[in-house]
C-alpha cells in the first residue's frame, strides 16, 4: 500500500475511544491533512464515536469528507461470515 505522505490511516479496534482520538489528532497534528478511520463489526460504533470526538475537540478545524460503507466476508473457507465495515476520511481545513 502506497499512500500519500499527507494521508495518514487509523484502525479502530477494541481499544478506548480516547486512543483513536488522541491517534487523530496526532496524525492531523504531524502535518497530515487527511486521515481515514476504518472499523469493522462491533467497532464501527467506536470508530463513529471517535471522529465525533476529534470534531468537537479541534472546534471544527476538522470535517469529514467522505464515508464509505461495506462488507467483507471473513473466516475459513465453509465457515465464512458477513461483516460490515465503514471508512471514514477526515479532512483538516485551512
């Protein structure tokens, strides 16, 4: 994966939603002017919560520019399962 400089990528996982935020604002902190939140499953819920977060804590220095939604089939052959993922890209402003 090649990926711009100023473009940085945060998985969501099971940690607290504070991590990701402070990941965030990291990321936009360094120099990057984009960073995309990507979650699957149970931790889409977390990966929403935190971009809200980031949002009221830089007072809207922040906007979110595009959302993608999704699936992907996870699990051994036979044993495969549906789930649902969400990318979230996040702008800073000028």
């Amino acid at each position: 994966m090649s990926e711009k400089p100023s473009e940085g990528v945060i998985y969501v996982g099971s940690k607290p939603t504070s991590s990701y935020v402070l990941a965030i604002v990291t990321q936009l902190s360094q120099g990057s002017k984009r960073v995309i939140v990507k979650a699957r499953g149970r931790s889409i819920t977390r990966a929403v919560d935190a971009v809200e977060l980031t949002k009221r804590f830089t007072s809207g220095k922040v906007e979110v520019k595009d959302i993608k939604i999704g699936s992907d089939k996870v699990g051994e052959p036979g044993k495969e399962r549906t789930v649902s993922t969400i990318e979230i890209v996040l702008e800073a402003r000028e």
